[in-house]
C-alpha cells in the first residue's frame, strides 16, 4: 500500500499531495497520514470527491487515512460551457481583509494551489499593489515562474508598477497597460479574483 506522511505539513500541502499520490496511483488503497482535524477532514473530502472510500484512525501525531479506490462519482449536473481565456485579476499582495498577516498567507497559498491544477489559467493580471507580487523579492515568484514557464501570461500594470516605484524591480512576467487589461477582462469566459 502506497503512503503519504503529511503529518507536518499544513493547508493546502495534505490536499494537494493527496491528490498527487491518488494521480499517480494505479488504483490500490492507499494511506494518507495527516497531523490534524482540518487536514483530516479535508483530504476525506477530497478523496471522498475522487471516488475513494476514507477510513480514519488515530495515529501517532494526528490521523491515518486509509483511502480505498471505488467509483468515481458521478457529476450531478453537467459542467457549464465556457468559452473564453480564464484570467486571474490579483488587485492586492493579500487577500481577503481582517488581517494582512493571513491575507498574505492565504494569497500565497492560493498561488500554490493554482500551479498544482492540472488546469491552468491563461494569464494573471496584477494591478495596485498585486503588482508587489512579480518583483524580486517577492515571496511567490518562484510560483509565478513556474506558471510562466508552463505558459501562463503574467502581466502587472505598469503605472502600478511607476506608483510603488517597482518598474525595475520586475522579475516574473510582463509590463502592461490598462487598455490590456479592460480589453483581456472584457473577452474572458471566466475571471477569478481572490
């Protein structure tokens, strides 16, 4: 049985290399080790989504997840169609409000989780002060770089860019201008704002 210790790891690392061990699996049960409640429940939930039947059992620092492969649920309503590029407009270096200590750790995480799809957006639009998020010292670049290279356009806003006076500071992407912008927004299937 194929097994996967996440005991340390936090949001969103357990779903996200769950999901990569049941890609990669040909099929047996498999065993997923998290170390707490919100781990537990959603890689159950996960799995549960995928197909697989999820027993749970105390273990020495947290739970063990037995997953057992079955069929693959069936979809109750039918995907919408979508026609058009899908975008990602990033207008803040956080996201949500309350906190900017979270709310960047929750951006950074949502970056993450956005390279692990299988299905990529076409591009990310960063504007005020998103445009933090493509310079050089930025704490998601090597992220952004890793969906640059698989061919997701990354463009900041250049007057963005001249404000926090970061133009020379770019490192992931492209400079835009806000005509790109309205123009990629106002052709999209489907935009995505965290």
């Amino acid at each position: 049985m194929q097994s996967l210790d996440c005991r340390q790891q936090k949001c969103p690392h357990p779903v996200i290399e769950t999901r990569k061990l049941i890609l990669a699996s040909s099929g047996g049960p498999l065993e997923v080790l998290v170390g707490d409640e919100t781990a537990r429940d959603n890689v159950t939930r996960f799995a549960e989504s995928q197909g697989y039947g999820v027993s749970v059992a105390p273990a020495e620092g947290g739970f063990a997840l037995r997953l057992t492969p079955g069929a693959k649920p069936a979809s109750d309503a039918p995907e919408p169609a979508v026609t058009g590029r899908t975008l990602v407009y990033i207008a803040a270096d956080v996201m949500g409000s309350g906190s900017d200590e979270l709310g960047h750790i929750l951006l950074k995480n949502f970056l993450f989780t956005l390279a692990e799809l299988e299905s990529r957006p076409d591009a990310l639009f960063f504007v005020n002060a998103g445009v933090k998020l493509v310079c050089k010292n930025s704490e998601v670049r090597e992220t952004l770089e890793k969906l640059a290279c698989e061919g997701v356009d990354i463009a900041a806003c250049g007057l963005c860019l001249e404000y926090f006076h970061l133009k020379d500071q770019v490192a992931v992407g492209r400079v835009t201008n806000m005509l790109d912008i309205v123009t990629s927004l106002s052709q999209a299937g489907r935009i995505i704002r965290p």
